[in-house]
C-alpha cells in the first residue's frame, strides 16, 4: 500500500514537534516542508534527514500543494495566519489537516476553514492539546462520563500569568470548558483586562507579544444547561491553568499536574492511563490514522469554531457594555 504523504507548514519550533508525531509510523512518507525562511527549512531538513532522505522544500505553500499530491498537511504558522492554508490544502485534495491553536483569529476565517473541509470532505482537526493529553481525555471520558461526579452543572477554568493572553493561551481554557461542558454555547458576556476597552478585533503579532492581547474574564451560557466561567488573568498573577468541574455529585479539580475527585471529606486521585506519545505528537498521529481507517478527531473543526465564536462574543461584549452577545455571531 502506497505510504501517505505528509507536508509541514510552518517548520520552526511547533512545526518541528508536529513532524517528530510521523517518526516511526510505517505508513507515512514526510514528503515535504514549507516555510518563508530557508534557513529554518534547512534546519528541518537536516534535523529528519535520517528518517526521510528526500524531504522537498518550498517557500510558497501553493506551488507544496500544486507538486507534492499530500494526502496529510499539518500548519504550525502564527496565529492568524492558518486560515488561507487550510482552506487552500482543503480545496488542493487533501484528506487530512491537523491545524495549530486557535482556528482562527475571526469569525470570517473560523467559518470559511469549516466551510472548506466539509466541501471536500477533509478532515479538520484543532491542535487544543490537552485533548491529547491521557489525564485530561480520561477524566472527560472516563470520570465525567462515567457519571462519578453527576450531571455537569458548572465549569470554571482558570488561565493566570503574564501569558494569559486571550487568543494565545486563553483558546486552550475556553476549548477545555467547552470539552467538558459538551455542549453548543448559545450566548456569552466578557469584561477585557483594563486597558483594552476599546479592543474589538485581532490586534495580536502572532502570540508573542503578551501585550496585543488582552487577558479577560467572561461567562458562558450553553444549551444544556452547563454555564462556564472564564477567569483569565489578569497578567500580573502567576502563572496557571486548571478547571473546576462541578457535578450534582461532586466536584473535580484538574490541571497538568494532576486530579482529584471531591465527594466528601477526603479528595481521592484520578490515575489515568500511560500513553507512549502524548500531546502534539498523538494529535498529528490521530489524523494520520483518521485519514487511513476513518473515523472522527477528538477536536474537530467545529469545536474550534466554537472556541473562536466564544472569543470574539468576549470581544463584542467588551463593545457593548459588557452585554449578553447571542451565539453564532454572523461574520
């Protein structure tokens, strides 16, 4: 059976993990990398030339998908910068795309990358990380699911520390409450980190400068029932990341270096399986197996479009006194 074929776009730090999740699958042939810097090509090149000796290499994303025939693409570019890749590999044939975080940086794109994979029939997936991560998807599927806390009432995620940027790190913890609150959000309101009153669109650099991004705190309303609560920031707090999902039956803490369950007096521990690829690496390995047998990603295309109607209803909250904003908001 012919190997599929995988480009990179985006070589740099990010795209470089992307590719270490194609090392060692027997099926998967890394044909080809892209990105505007040919020194950072060349350092891509070199650091997998012991695994695939002709790696291709391109400055133009286009003329990748016009010669390679790639039957994977992944896109670990800026922030807002994901929207034409995605939608131009879509339309070039291409059966999978696992895409970084967040989606989109507006409506508009979130809405026409959506638009574009269910076109061609492309499998999209979102890279919120922790959905990959065994303690987060066990506890999810196995503790919440199971029922050992109740029906979901309520989850608060909490994203402090000078990178609590909204768009940045703020899209991993609004696609955490929505992962648990397995629901479609139907209204938001938002407050923005004082200084940003008047921040109504993208004003970022790509997620490195914390300042073009502002930290917010928001509430979440969703169809059934669950409410989420957004706590990010302000900036000048240290740094952090965890959830607090609350049940009719108890209550679940969580962050990245452990979990408890809280049903009376003492807190027992969520033990969750070991995995041999975790994270980013697992990400890109599911849509290599999606694309082979079928089958659909743990964080498709349509919840990061809700991740970015939930942002952007933040930012238009902060416009209108800080209002109710009904969901979806048109582009």
């Amino acid at each position: 059976m012919a190997k599929l074929r995988v480009g990179v776009i985006g070589c740099s730090g990010i795209g470089t993990i992307h590719a270490s999740g194609l090392v060692g699958l027997p099926n998967v042939e890394l044909a080809a990398g892209c990105d505007f810097v040919q020194s950072t090509l060349d350092a891509f090149k070199a650091k997998y030339q012991d695994n695939w000796d002709n790696i291709s290499l391109y400055t133009n994303h286009q003329e990748m998908l016009e010669q390679e025939n790639l039957d994977v693409v992944t896109v670990a570019t800026s922030d807002h910068r994901h929207a034409d890749l995605v939608v131009d590999a879509a339309n070039a044939g291409v059966k999978g795309i696992f895409c970084e975080k967040p989606m989109a940086t507006n409506v508009a794109d979130a809405d026409r990358m959506l638009e574009a994979s269910d076109k061609n029939g492309t499998i999209l997936s979102i890279d919120h990380t922790r959905r990959w991560q065994p303690l987060w998807r066990y506890t999810r599927e196995e503790i919440v699911g199971g029922g050992r806390i109740g029906d979901v009432q309520y989850v608060i995620g909490t994203l402090s520390g000078g990178r609590a940027m909204l768009f940045r790190n703020g899209t991993h913890c609004v696609d955490a409450i929505c992962y648990f609150a397995d629901s479609t959000p139907e209204w938001v309101s938002a407050e923005l980190e004082d200084g940003y009153e008047e921040y109504s669109e993208y004003k970022g650099d790509g997620g490195h400068d914390p300042s073009t991004e502002p930290s917010a705190h928001g509430y979440i309303h969703f169809a059934n029932g669950v409410r989420g609560y957004y706590a990010g920031g302000p900036k000048t707090t240290q740094s952090g990341f965890r959830l607090e999902i609350v049940g009719t039956n108890g209550y679940i803490l969580i962050s990245d270096n452990g979990a408890t369950i809280h049903q009376g007096d003492s807190p027992e521990s969520i033990e969750a399986p070991s995995w041999d690829v975790v994270g980013i690496p697992a990400g890109v390995q599911e849509t290599v197996k999606l694309v082979a047998e079928g089958g659909k990603p743990v964080s498709p295309g349509s919840e990061g479009h809700k991740v970015v109607q939930i942002i952007i209803g933040f930012l238009t909250s902060q416009q209108n006194d800080n209002g109710k904003v009904n969901l979806p908001i048109r582009a």
